[in-house]
C-alpha cells in the first residue's frame, strides 16, 4: 500500500514527549503481571484457584523477571461478579483461603522482592454487604451509604418508574426497586452490586480505612476499579436526576453503549477523590516507612482525563501512578496497521505530564486475549513491541504463554455480562474466554488442578500451549517473553529514548538508543508478505551489520546472528530484535543496570 509522505514523516517522531525515561521509583518501570485468583493455580483439588496455589507459583513470576503483581479481588463476595462484588472488604473469600494464607502470601512475595497489588474495588459492594443490608432497612447512620431514589411517578399508576433512563455495564436498566425500602438503587454494574454514594462522607472514610487496613496487612498498592464511575452527576432543581442522551453507537435500547454516559461517568468530583487516596497511600508511606505504595487506576476514557488522573493541570495534585494506558487493548485489534500502532503509541506519550511514567497495558480479564485479538500469528510481535517501551508494562497471566480465547457454551456460561446478554448475544459479551484456567502442562486439566473438574473449561490446546512444555523448547512464546524482559533490564532500555516508526502497514521499528551504550531495534512483520528493507537510517551510527538478541518462535534467525543493515528481511509474522553493539564493547553484560535485588 502507498503510504501518504505526511503520514511517514510523523511516524518518525521521537516518542519522548514528556514522559520520565530514567525511573526513579521501583515501579516506573515495572514488568507488572496481572492474576486471575480464580484461574492462576488451585492447591485443594477444588477446580478453583486459590491463594496457595498462587504462593505455590509466586518463583515462576520470579522467573519471569517481573517485578510486581496485581490480584483481581480477593475479598470475601458471592461472586455474581467473580469477586468485584465484595460482601466484605477485609475479609479473604474461603474458597481462596485465609487470612493467614493472605499473610503468607505477602510474606513469600516479599521475601521473593515481589510487590503485591491488591484490587480495590471502591465504586460498589455486593448487595448481601452489611453495609446495603442496612442501608436497605433504613438503619440509622447507613440511610444513604447507597444512591437511593423514589423514581418518578408512572402515569399509568402502580409503582413508580425508575428515576432516568441510566443502564448498567452489563444490559437494562441501572435502577432497582427494592421492596423493602420501596425506593431504587443505583447500580451500575449487576443488579447485585449497588453503587456506594461517594457524596455520603462517611462512606469516604469508610473506604479509606479499606485501603489502610490492606497497607497495614503489607500490601505495596492498589489496582483501583472502575474509577470513572465513582460519582452521579447532582439532583437537578426540581430534585431528579437527568436522563442521558443515546450515544449512536448502538440501536440496541438495553446495551450499555446505548447512552452517553456524561452523568454517571467522569464526574469532576472522581478525580479529586483519586487525589484523596493519592495523599493517603503518600501519607501511609511517610509515616510508616518503606516504598512507595503503587495506584494503579482503571479507567476507559479519555486521554485528557487520564492526564488528570497522573496530576492536576490547575492545583498540581498527584493521583494515579499509573492511569492504565489501554490503547492496545481499547483502539487496537487484528485489522490495526503499523501505522495505528505508532499512533496508539505516540498519542499516549504525548499526554504523559513531564516528569511522569508511561505505562502500558496488553490484556486484562475483561477482554479477548492478545493471541484472539490480533491473531496468534501475531502473539511475539505484541509481546516484544510492549515489552520494548519505555516505562511500566502490564500482562495478564497467560498471555506470556500465547493462550488463547477458549470457545465456552452457553451452558457452560458464567459471566453476568454474558448471561445477561441471552443465548443470542452472550459471544459478543462473554468475557469467560479469557478467564479460563492457567495452563501449566500437559497433564489433565493442565496441571492447573488435582482434581476432575475445573469453574471454567481448560482450553483444548492445552498440550502444547503450557508453560513445561514452553520452558523446554527454545522457540517458545515464554522464552520469548523471557529474554525481552532480560532486556529490559540493560541500561539502554531503562534510560534509553525510544522512537518508533513504520516503514508501511505492516512493518513497525522501535529504536531504543542511549549514548555509549548498544542500541536495540525491535522489528515486526503483522503481515503475511515478505518485507524487505534498509534499516540505515533507523538510528545513528548503526554498523553494517547487526546481530539477532532475540528472535520471535516464527523466525528462522538464531541469537548472535548476523543482519545486514541496509538489507533487513522479514518473514510473514515474523518478529525480532537487532542489537547494533558498541565498536569498543562486546561484552553485553556490561549493559545490565543494578539488578532489582537492590
Ligand atoms: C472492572 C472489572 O475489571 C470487571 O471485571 C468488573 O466486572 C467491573 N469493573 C465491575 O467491578
Ligand atoms: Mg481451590
């Protein structure tokens, strides 16, 4: 395809822009993992995962070079939601384990120098918390712990209608009638999981002693859930909420896309509430000692208000370390070009304030799998092209390994999203396929339980696509992953600048490059034609000839290999990364920054 001169040149452009290249803090620029608790590993034969079955793997993230997790919840809840609703914020669900199991945990982590992030889910509980029973009984102190409302009168008589047109993430209405309190509730996911009222002050103390109580228990930080939906816009005048407007995205009147959501979203109060608990983990840590105490905040907006989220443009209040940047998850799929990529890449780096980290998000349990949604093809090229970029990275368990979505059946169907959505619709919804248990080998049910039955299926490939039969190959998607995150750990790419650029829709280059030390550039094919090009003028002062750090599993190079500068050839899909040595230096090691067991 020929590409617009203009469109070239831009992608030239130094992704640098503000964003903080040289970490001063441990988590600038972390390899964080993400685990699913429910499908990491399960040590009592119960087919659901546990905490000591993640103690139990806690030396194989060690391995994998990353340098912190985060937890989906954990908390004691009914699991409408599979843990994001919480009937008790400090308490550890039982089939995970204990409160001791807990400690354990934090303690092997810690022992390993692995940091341990706790899920906080602060915009809503369970409806079976103590908190709602009370609040629904109209118990004196918990009246208005939740957003409750009369509704508005039905002009064909009966009950009242519910108050506005609002819908829930996962289909129909936001509103529910209760019987006992004859009002509505609020809840903007399931009908089970009220939304908390964050204009009611003793809830923010409350949720705050949440977070202290988990600081107290050890924890290094919070990955904080659904922030944009902490606060509804005020009662207007005449007492009522408004209605939001439909967004034309969707004609379907019960899917969530359905409205804009300018009135239960992004409300200007979010974000001071996300300086609040800036200044509190700050606060704990100054009073407490030891290192920083990480927020990561999950939020699906808009890059302007994700610059908010880092610090205030007017007070210069900090919030978030890490706004999780969803480009890739979000704005990119099979069908994206190099071209996309850069631009998901640029526009990031260009919002991130002076002095802050990037970071960068490559799967979550809410969405297709990265092998799913850009082809398994495609799994190195995503990997290395996360895992070259500057600042923190995120990965969800399994995605180091190329798992892939798993079909699941409506029958076999758990996900509210998904049940919700009804037997015709439940696929599109359906997040089951990227929660299904971790494949550790090829042994029944893929060694992620002793037992004959697992919550979700194992997926079918589970014999070759397993972290025993990955650690003996040397082309393997984890030793690929492997050798990346080595990588990461040389001088040029904890300080380096890094630049990115696409020589066509297919093709994408990141050049990382510091002064007197290597240069490293990662090459991808998307594509299923063979690409041929001059790779020269990717950096200065590049050598004639460079050699092969790391290959992708579709590529035929072998580490130490040697590649002709000006003529670099790539196989469909195939991915690598070229190191261009110091004329002075072959001795690699001499790169390695202070490892992190500082
Ligand atoms: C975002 C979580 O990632 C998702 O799994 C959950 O359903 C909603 N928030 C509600 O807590
Ligand atoms: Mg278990």
């Amino acid at each position: 395809m020929q590409v617009p001169l203009v469109v070239y040149y831009l992608s030239l452009c130094v992704a640098t822009l503000g964003v903080e290249l040289t970490p001063k803090d441990w988590w600038e620029k972390a390899g964080f993992y993400q685990i699913y608790p429910r499908s990491f590993k399960d040590s009592d034969g119960d087919g659901i995962g546990d905490l000591n079955g993640i103690t139990s793997k806690l030396p194989y993230l060690k391995e994998l070079g990353v340098r912190a997790f985060w937890m989906s919840p954990i908390n004691k809840s009914p699991m409408v939601d599979f843990g994001y609703d919480i009937s008790d914020f400090r308490a550890i669900q039982p089939e995970y384990g204990t409160m001791q199991d807990f400690e354990n945990l934090v303690k092997e982590a810690h022992r390993l120098n692995l940091k341990v992030i706790m899920d906080f889910v602060p915009n809503h509980s369970s409806d079976k918390h103590e908190w709602f029973i009370k609040s629904e009984a109209r118990e004196s102190g918990y009246e208005d712990f939740y957003v409750w409302d009369d509704g508005i009168p039905n002009p064909a008589g009966g009950r009242n209608l519910p108050p506005t047109n609002w819908l829930q993430a996962f289909r129909r209405s936001a509103w529910q009638w209760s019987e006992n309190r004859q009002q509505y509730y609020l809840h903007q996911f399931t009908v089970e999981q009220p939304d908390l009222n964050y204009r009611n002050p003793v809830v923010v103390r409350e949720m705050k002693d949440v977070i202290r109580f988990w600081l107290d228990k050890g924890v290094d930080g919070f990955r904080v859930d659904a922030v944009p939906f902490l606060f509804e816009v005020v009662k207007l005048q005449n007492g009522s909420y408004p209605n939001e407007p439909t967004s034309g995205l969707t004609i379907d009147p019960e899917d969530f896309d359905y409205l804009d959501h300018i009135y239960t979203q992004n409300q200007p109060e979010t974000l001071d509430m996300v300086y609040q608990w800036r200044e509190l983990v700050d606060q704990y840590q100054q009073e407490n000692g030891g290192e920083t105490r990480v927020l990561m905040t999950e939020g699906y907006t808009s890059l302007e208000i994700l610059r908010e989220y880092y610090v205030s443009t007017t007070t210069k209040k900090h919030g978030s370390h890490m706004p999780f940047n969803f480009g890739f998850i979000a704005d990119l799929n099979r069908t994206s070009g190099a071209f996309d990529i850069v631009k998901v890449i640029q526009s990031w780096m260009n919002i991130v304030p002076q002095g802050h980290a990037a970071n960068w998000v490559m799967g979550n349990h809410d969405r297709p799998r990265v092998g799913t949604r850009f082809g398994e093809e495609r799994i190195d090229a995503m990997n290395m092209i996360l895992l070259s970029l500057p600042g923190a990275t995120v990965t969800y368990q399994g995605e180091e390994i190329g798992m892939t979505d798993v079909r699941i059946s409506w029958e076999e169907t758990v996900d509210p999203a998904a049940c919700n959505a009804g037997e015709a619709l439940y696929a599109t919804k359906s997040r089951d396929p990227c929660r299904t248990p971790f494949q550790w080998d090829d042994s029944a049910m893929a060694g992620f339980t002793s037992g004959n039955r697992t919550w979700l299926p194992v997926g079918s490939n589970y014999r070759s696509i397993n972290v025993k039969v990955e650690e003996a190959v040397t082309k393997s998607h984890l030793n690929v992953y492997k050798a990346m995150m080595k990588l990461r750990e040389y001088k040029t790419f904890r300080h380096g600048s890094v630049k990115t650029r696409a020589y066509n829709d297919n093709v994408l280059a990141i050049v990382r490059e510091l002064e007197d030390h290597n240069t490293y550039i990662t090459l991808v094919n998307l594509g299923t034609k063979i690409e041929v090009l001059d790779g020269v003028g990717l950096a200065s002062r590049l050598p004639s000839k460079m050699r092969f750090e790391v290959v992708g599993t579709s590529s035929h190079h072998i580490k130490g290999g040697v590649m002709a500068t000006n003529d670099i050839v790539l196989l469909p899909y195939e991915s690598f990364v070229l190191v261009a040595k110091l004329s002075h230096s072959d001795r690699l090691h001499e790169d390695i920054c202070e490892v992190w067991l500082e």
